[in-house]
C-alpha cells in the first residue's frame, strides 16, 4: 500500500529545533494535562519546533502562527493531517477537505448548527440536563465525568442522529478508543468499526427516513440533483460523531473542576442564572482558558515559514490552550475574567474550519451549567480523586472527576 501523506525523514530540521517532547504523555506529577504544554513554554520551547514522537510533527506556540495554521489552507492542510499518521483514514467531510471543496457539505450541515436552529433545541436540552442530574443530586456526590459530562453530549448526539438512547454505552465505547489509542492496529480495529455503525444508520436511515441530521444528510443533493457519493455521506456522518462528543465532555470536566475549587465564581453563576448574556459572557471565558483541543494541520508542499523549512506532508499541532494564554493578545492571560469583554480566543478554531457545532458546544455548556446549579448550588472536588486519571493527545482530559456536595 501506498501512504500517500506519509511524512519525511526529518533530516530538514535543524538540532536547535528539535525538542523532545510527546503531547500523549502526561507525566506522573502533573494533575493538569494543559501544563504539558504550558511547561513548553516555561522551558524556553522555540515558537516553532519539531518533536520525533509519535511520526514526527511541528509544534506552534504563538497565537499569530496557530491562527495562520487554521486560516492559511493553501499550506496548511486538514486532509491527512492525523497524528500518529494513520492510512487510509476517512476523508471527513466537510473538515477532512479544504475550500472550496469542503464548501459542499459545510453548507447542508450549516443550516442545522446556526443560533437560530440550536435556540430550538433549548427545551430538549433543558429536559436532559434535568433528568440527568436529580437522577444523583440527592446522593451528594458524582463522578462528574461517568454520571453527567459523558453522557450528556454523546446522548444529544444520539438524539439529534435519530438513534435510541440504549446505544449511549457503545458510543462513549468507540469514541473513547478514537481519542485514546495510540495502538495502530487498536486504531484501525475503531475505524472499521465505527465505519460500520454509520453504514448501518445510513442504511436504515434510506428505509426509514426522519426528522434528524441522518436524514439531512442522506437526502442532500448536489447541483445537477443526484445523491452525493455514498462514501461522502459516511464521512460526514463520521465527522459528526467525533467533532461533538469529546470535546465537549472534557471542556465540561475542566469548567467544573474550576467551579468545584472556586466559590467566588460558582457565585457570579448563580447570580447571573436569568440573564444570559451575562452568563454566556462568563462561559467564553471559561472556553478560553479550558482549551481541550489540539488540532492538526499537513503541509501541502515544501516551503518555508516564518524562517523554518517545512516539507510536504510534514505534520503540524496547533495547540489551542497555548494559543488562548498568549500575552500579546489577553491582557493578563492566566487569570480567569469573568468579565472579559474582548476574548479572541481560538477554542473553536478560526478560518474556513472553524467548528460548525460551536453554538450548540456553547449552548450544551450553558444549559448544563444552569441546570446544575439549581440542583447543586454548591459543590467541591472529593478528596478520593483517583491517581492517574488525566490524559493528553488531541482532546486533553480526565477520566474520573468526584464532586461532592
């Protein structure tokens, strides 16, 4: 087999670029797993660096050049860009391709994502978050993780694609592996797999079409009125069910985890429960200095940038937690504002990918948040947190968060 994105030896790379450094691994004594990338900086990592882990990738430090990664398609491309490299992997669609191809299934996704279309989904998601928490808000503690911030999202997702809740435990299953496995041949036992869940949903969905995101899709026609190719649809759908699930709970992990140390904050909240744009205000804040995500760009041919040679295939990380802490664009980047009124943060990326989903993201947070706080106002972490729990790689998270109140 030919690997058509497969990387370069890196005999391009100058010694004094090259540092040593694996965003898999989380050491033992860190409980954060931000800091990896945060202690990069501290340690007087070049703006711009290679690593040899896993492949062999660039790193970016500055906000300037993460921002170039995402806008700046004619170098720094989405197709192929996976970390380890993996081939063949899904072309996803619309955010595995680049304009103006992705332009085609970005328009019949947009429609379903915009405020308007999530505002919508306000009470739905109302009557989740409330079932989810008084199923535990009276037994004074939670693994915030397993209880709430899992199974929230994911069983959005199932609800939006038209599937039953039953199937939630398999969902966070795959998409677990997805994000975790660093295993090649674990990681292409997932793709089969979750190929086939969406083959499956796809086919149904033909025989017994309904009122969700699978319907859409299916139903969607090009310009001269013919279904799109069978395995764009897949795609698609296979970029939904990573893009939301993820993310999402480990952004909630982090929020609550703040909340849970930070009684002057989880005040402001509830004293901002009836006025959502002050709310909301807070939340990007929170978005801002809780990044989970780190995303990955290819390099479309050889050139140079910014004084370093990059070679076609070369891969790039574009870390979102180091780009939303750069002192020259927050003022005072470390500190939590709840008030801060400029925030141009990258959380959800910027450019022609930016991510579809992030009114519902945001709105999934909101909701949740308020619906807790009338249930549990007050909350703190448990001291029987478990160790090791933290890990790092393309979302950044814990596996276990105790809240007791």
């Amino acid at each position: 087999m030919t690997l058509v994105f497969q990387p370069p030896a890196p005999d391009h790379v100058p010694a004094e670029l090259i540092v040593d450094f694996d965003f898999f691994k989380v050491p033992e004594d860190v409980t954060d797993p931000v800091q990896i990338w945060h202690r990069l900086a501290r340690d007087g990592a070049p703006p711009i660096f290679y690593t040899p882990r896993n492949g062999g990738h660039w790193v970016f430090l500055r906000y300037a050049d993460i921002v170039e990664g995402y806008r700046n398609h004619e170098i720094f491309s989405t197709r192929g860009a996976q970390i380890p490299p993996i081939e063949p992997f899904p072309v996803l669609q619309p955010n595995g391709v680049d304009p103006p191809e992705h332009d085609v299934f970005r328009k019949i996704l947009a429609p379903m994502f915009t405020p308007l279309a999530v505002r919508r989904m306000t009470e739905g998601l109302h009557r989740r978050a409330e079932t989810l928490i008084s199923g535990f808000a009276g037994q004074g503690g939670c693994d915030f993780i397993a209880d709430y911030a899992a199974k929230f999202p994911t069983g959005t997702f199932l609800e939006l694609f038209g599937l039953p809740e039953e199937r939630l435990p398999e969902f966070l299953r795959i998409a677990n592996v997805f994000f975790r496995s660093t295993d090649p041949d674990i990681r292409a036992a997932n793709l089969l797999e979750i190929y086939a869940v969406l083959e499956d949903l796809f086919r149904e969905k033909e025989r017994n079409p309904q009122n969700d995101i699978a319907t859409t899709v299916l139903q969607a026609r090009d310009s001269d009125g013919n279904q799109f190719p069978w395995q764009d649809i897949i795609n698609c759908g296979f970029l939904l069910f990573v893009a939301g699930l993820d993310t999402v709970t480990n952004t909630m992990a982090y929020v609550w985890r703040y909340l849970a140390t930070t009684p002057d904050a989880r005040q402001k909240f509830r004293d901002r429960l009836d006025d959502p744009a002050a709310f909301l205000l807070a939340i990007e804040e929170l978005m801002r200095i809780n990044a989970v995500s780190n995303i990955y760009r290819r390099v479309t041919h050889d050139c140079e940038y910014k004084g370093v040679r990059l070679r076609k295939n070369d891969r790039v990380i574009l870390p979102n937690t180091v780009a939303n802490r750069d002192a020259s664009i927050f003022p005072d980047p470390q500190t939590i504002d709840l008030d801060r009124k400029v925030n141009n943060h990258v959380t959800f990326g910027v450019g022609p990918h930016r991510c579809i989903g992030s009114h519902l993201a945001k709105r999934e947070i909101m909701i949740s948040l308020q619906e807790w706080l009338r249930q549990i106002p007050d909350f703190e972490l448990a001291q029987d947190q478990e160790a090791l729990s933290v890990f790092g790689g393309s979302v950044m998270g814990f596996e276990s968060l105790k809240l007791r109140w």
